[in-house]
C-alpha cells in the first residue's frame, strides 16, 4: 500500500472539488432550464392561474323564458327573490348549520327532513335549495352570520313562478335543480350553479334549449381569505326565448276551478284553427311548490289521493266514450246512404237472435228516427241500423273524426285508446267478429276507448266540418284547415239533432247557456265502470261510480268552440254537462260564469290553491317529520309514469253484449208515447265551412 503523501491528498480534493462542481454546475442548469421553461413556455397557464387566485368568475344564472298564453299574459314568468342555498361538499356540519337556519326561516321539522334527504343524495358539487321567496329581513339575517355557516349561499336571484298554480300544472309543467345524472350528461357548470334550475316535465322539459337562455357573469377581485377588493365587471345574462300558447288563461283558471272537487277534464279548442284553448287536468299539483323540490308531506299527500292528481287525464286518461259517439255514428250513416226519417220502434230493447240487447231507457222511446236516436240516445235505434252498416263504416268514421289517433302535441307521450273492427279483433284475439261486438262499439262502450283531447277534436269536426288538429304552439298565420268533405246538409241534421239535446227534448237540458242569443249543442254519455252484479253505477264507493262524458259545440248555427268534459267516477253525464255548460258561458259572458263558480267555492272549502293548502296543513299537522321521505327524482318519475300507464285493453275477447248505463236527466225526457209522437227536430241551417268568420 502506497504511503499518503500531501501531492495525493491534494489530487483526490481537486478531483472531489471538480465531481462536486460539476453536479452543482448540472443541478444550476436544470433549474434555470425549468425557470426558463416555466416563464416562457408556461406563461400562459401560469399567469391564468395568477389570474384565477386573484379573480373569481361567478355564473349568473340566466332567466328563463316566460310560457305566455295567447294574449300574452304569463302562464310562468320569474320573479325577483332572495334565496339561501347549501352546498355539501362546503357543508362542515349540516344538523348545526340547519339548526342555526331554522330559527332564521322559519324552518319546520319537515321541511328540516327535506332537506336532510336532499343532502344525503347530492353529490357535492351539488347545490341544494334552503329556502326561497325570503323577504329581506330573513336574508339579511343570514347574510350577516356566514362567516359561521360555511357552505351556505344566499343570494339574489330569480325564480319561476306560475301565478296560477295548479290550473297550469299538467299543461305547463315543472322546472327544478339539475340532478346529477343531468350533470353527467351536459358536464355544463350552468348545471351546479346555486339557483339554476332546468325543465323537468311538461312543456319546461320539452322547451328546455329555447327557454334556458345564456348565463352571465361576473367578475371580482378577492383576497386569498375571499374577501371581495373591487368589482371587474359584469356580463349580463341572456334571458330565454318566450314561447307563446293558444291558451287561452282565464279559461284554463276558470275550467281547472270549475271541476272543483271532481276527478276530470276539460279541452276547449276553436272551432275554425283547432287552437286549444283550455287543456285541464284536475286534480294536479302545484308547480311552484314542485320547483324546490318534492317534499315528503306533499309527496304524501299526492300519492294517497285516489284522483291521481299526478296523471295527465288529457292525455293519458282513457275511457269508454259512452254515447258521445252517436253522433259520429249517425254521421257515418248519413254519409253511408241511410235516410236519417228511417226509424225504428224502441219497446225498451232489440231481440237478435236469442239475446235481447236492452236500451237504457227500459220503457222504451217508441218510434225513433235518427234525429230522436240522437237527442233522446236511444241505444235501439242504433243496435238496429249498425247492424245494417257494418262496423267497418262506423271504424272509419271514429278515425275520420279524430279517435283512436296520436296528435302532435309537446309532451312526451298520450294514451291513443282503441277504435275496434274486424281486423283489429283479429290481430289482438285471433277472433272473429261478432254481433255484440259491434252492439258495444255503437254505444260506446266494449273495446272502444277514447282520451278527452280525441273527444274534443271529434266534437270540433263534427262542428265546423274541417280537419281541425289540435295546436298549442300559436301561429296567426297557420293555413286554413281543409275540409273533411261531409255534406252540409249531413253536419246541418247532427247539429239540429245535437242541439235539441240541450235545447229540446233531450237528455241534458239542465246543459242549456243562460246567455241571450246563444245556444249550444251538446251530447251527454255516460259508461259503466263495474258490472250492475256490483252497483249501479250512481252512488256507493266512488271507483264504482260511471264515467260521465259530454261533448258539446257553440253557438250550434255558427260553431266557434267546442269542448270536452270527462269527469271520472262522476256518476253519469249528470256531473259532466254543468262543467261544460260553465265553461262555455266563460267564453260569452265571463262574469255570469264567474258568479256561478264563486258560490261554489263557498261550499267546496275555497279555490283549487286555498283547498289545496288546507290538506297540506291537516298532513303536516298529522305526521310532520314522521311521513316517510319523498323519493328521489328517479323513483318520483317512475311513480309518476306508473300513474300515467293507459288503461289496459282487456287480455281476453268479450263475449257478450254490455248494458247501456242509464245516463240522460229524466227530468228532462217526455214520456215515451210522447215522444214517440213528437216530430223530429227541422234541421236549422249552419253556413259552409267556407263562409264562417
């Protein structure tokens, strides 16, 4: 081993010093090499994120187009309001956050639940609605106390309003916050800003793109701990496009309170556009409460009512028709060649073969023509005269007129009901034809099945004799609609048959419009729901009670509106035609209908809302806190679709003939010798489609 001498020494320090230098040299060359890079090449990014630290970027929530009806008044519009939000993911401690709000707001357990729901199902991105509407005094408490409620947002903003409540609900729909399946689907920041809420049903939904509008914003400049130093300026929002109706609104308000305690419909349309007028649902639900969400004591409260208020009876309600189609059955005979003085005698039923197929009216209505089939809907007239035409004839002439079809409506879907044949039966049962089936379909009742908007769009035909369409968007310069090619003297003899049923010896007189110079025609119907083995129709539990129906045109001469009143479980047409006679005076003398509709809310408990919010009380009175949670918007929406299942078409064919369920006034019915002697009503001339204003 070489001895260390101080040359060696000296050579390993220099050779140390230089392997030192040289990774110090390196390390200094990375550095400014990235230094380099991080001031040039990232510049951008990081001056952005310079930018971003010092600048907050706030969204402004856009408003949201008005629903306007054709008159331009608001059926839903925004309103100026405080508001106090949650955000989880900011939340520290949510039962002490709300039990420091609740006092603040007037929180109730309820409410308190709700809420506690909501947070549980958001994600954290997620805001969830405390409170809204608040008057300044609420706010500012608030406001003052944020530093000790972190998470909580309150803010100033805008909220949809419905000002008549649940007249629009079916109609207009319901907006409310974006879940987080609709975030997934646009990853839209709008989506998670406190107060945006997007359409969730009705014409909201179907509308969403043109009524959301563009958001704004706003630009401050803050301090690490967020306190604001100056403000950068402010991007207004871009307000949604309004849409505008052929509703007409106090109508809609006026039908929808008129049904008062009634589960029912009612569909008003103009007789020369096919605008719909008044498009009601009833019972429904209140769509300014459904914006921040459905609570579990409205929730309750909606889904144990037996009206099923969450179902779209418009479109998704079906139902046997009863007589409002013989009408459409005497016009199909016209246009098949039967002379409408050919008659035959009613003695109370029509033996065929070896069944008797009785008529409502058991007593008989003696000799009967076309016109008294009609206005005294003697169901033996047609038994006899179907048979001779053929339900093929009778088939294409429901579909002419507007059943069994799926109209272009903006909603997602409608229950198009059935309109039998031959054919039909054959394909669904593989059976043939028979008798009964045709005795059924001519009152009626058996497999055919019919929504109110059909029923409306068949009474607006018959009318005016075009080929009227229902149409809710309103367009002024729409083409006329063509004509259906009925003979006029044909539409002349239903309507004089159609108006003595209301102004004659028919079965709705009590249906008559107490305005001077105005007559109306109309066509009551009533069907059976249970079998007379159960009840008869008329009184015991109410699901067992018949459906009454009533079609109806005015003024009768010169046809401008027509409507469609169904009233579920009412009874018989008894509870149809003073909905409808109502309704139509509405449209001629508002204040008279008014009169009439103001003493019956003095006997119902108050309009729609004010009964409304009585139940809503009495439930929170009962469970409070302990009703079960509201299901989230998911399982609401498979609830909801459920409700608006259609009717199912019988799994089985029917082999026997249905009895007519007696549905005409009897006040209002002469004695059978009578009337079998009255002479039918003289056609009174209406003026060619052509020709009305």
């Amino acid at each position: 081993m070489l001895p260390m001498t101080s040359a060696i020494l000296t050579n390993k320090f220099e050779r140390r010093t230089f392997v030192l230098g040289m990774g110090q040299a390196t390390v200094g060359v990375m550095l400014a090499a990235r230094l380099g890079y991080l001031s040039v090449a990232e510049n951008e990014k990081y001056r952005a994120a310079s930018e971003s630290n010092r600048v907050n970027l706030t969204l402004i929530p856009p408003r949201r187009g008005w629903v306007l009806d054709r008159n331009g008044a608001a059926l839903a519009s925004n309103r100026a309001d405080f508001r106090v939000d949650l955000i989880p993911d900011r939340v520290v401690d949510a039962d002490a956050t709300l039990g420091t709000l609740a006092p603040l707001l007037g929180l109730t357990a309820d409410k308190i639940g709700d809420i506690k729901d909501k947070l549980d199902k958001a994600r954290g991105f997620q805001p969830v609605e405390v409170a809204s509407n608040l008057d300044w005094e609420k706010f500012a408490a608030v406001s003052v106390r944020l530093p000790e409620l972190p998470g909580v947002i309150p803010q100033r903003g805008y909220s949809r309003f419905y000002p008549t409540g649940p007249s629009v609900g079916h109609l207009v729909g319901y907006v409310g916050p974006a879940s987080a399946d609709d975030y997934e689907r646009e990853r839209n920041p709008l989506l998670i800003t406190p107060g945006f809420k997007i359409g969730k049903d009705g014409l909201e939904k179907h509308f969403e793109t043109r009524l959301r509008g563009v958001p704004g914003a706003r630009r401050v400049e803050a301090t690490a701990s967020g306190r604001v130093v100056r403000d950068l300026g402010t991007r207004e929002d871009v307000p949604g496009k309004p849409i505008q109706l052929t509703i007409n609104g106090p109508l809609q308000d006026y039908a929808a309170r008129r049904i008062g305690l009634e589960s029912g419909s009612v569909v008003v349309m103009d007789c020369q556009t096919g605008d719909v007028l008044a498009m009601v649902s009833m019972p429904s639900f209140d769509p300014n409460s459904f914006s921040d969400g459905i609570g579990r004591i409205e929730w309750k409260m909606l889904s144990e009512d037996d009206h099923v208020p969450l179902r779209n009876k418009v479109l998704r309600g079906l139902y046997p028709p009863g007589s409002t189609v013989k009408p459409m059955v005497a016009l199909s005979f016209l246009e098949a060649g039967l002379d409408p003085n050919a008659s035959v005698n009613c003695a109370g039923g029509l033996r065929v073969g070896n069944r008797v197929f009785h008529c409502w009216n058991h007593r008989g209505h003696g000799t009967t023509d076309m016109a008294k089939g009609i206005y005294q809907s003697c169901d033996v007239y047609f038994y006899h005269f179907a048979q001779q035409i053929g339900m093929d004839i009778i088939a294409t002439m429901a579909r002419r007129l507007g059943l069994g079809q799926e109209f272009a409506m903006p909603y997602p879907g409608q229950s198009y009901g059935t309109v039998p044949d031959p054919a039909w039966k054959k394909r669904k049962y593989k059976s043939d034809w028979a008798l009964y089936d045709t005795v059924n379909a001519t009152i009626g009742q058996g497999y055919m099945l019919v929504n109110p908007l059909q029923q409306a769009v068949m009474a607006s035909r018959i009318a005016s004799g075009l080929e009227l369409s229902p149409r809710l968007l309103l367009d002024r310069h729409a083409p006329q609609p063509r004509s259906m090619g009925f003979r006029q003297e044909h539409l002349d003899y239903i309507h004089a048959a159609m108006n003595e049923v209301v102004n004659g010896r028919g079965t709705a007189g009590k249906a008559r419009i107490p305005v001077e110079g105005v007559q109306m025609a109309g066509k009551t119907g009533t069907a059976q729901v249970v079998g007379l083995n159960i009840g008869n129709g008329k009184g015991g539990l109410w699901k067992h009670r018949d459906h009454g129906h009533f079609i109806c045109f005015a003024p009768f001469d010169k046809p401008r509106y027509a409507c469609a009143v169904v009233v579920e479980h009412g009874g018989g047409s008894g509870a149809a035609y003073p909905i409808a006679r109502d309704v139509m005076t509405f449209l001629f003398d508002p204040g008279k209908a008014m009169q009439v509709l103001e003493d019956f809310e003095k006997q119902w408990g108050g309009d729609v809302r004010q009964r409304m919010t009585t139940k809503y009380n009495a439930y929170a009175a009962q469970y409070g806190a302990s009703a079960p949670k509201a299901p989230d918007e998911a399982q609401a929406a498979e609830e909801v679709a459920a409700d608006n299942k259609p009717a199912p078409e019988p799994s089985a064919a029917q082999t026997d003939a249905a009895s007519p369920a007696p549905e005409p006034d009897p006040a209002t019915i002469s004695p059978p010798d009578a009337a079998a002697s009255a002479a039918p009503p003289a056609p009174a001339p209406s003026p060619s489609p052509t020709t009305r204003p």
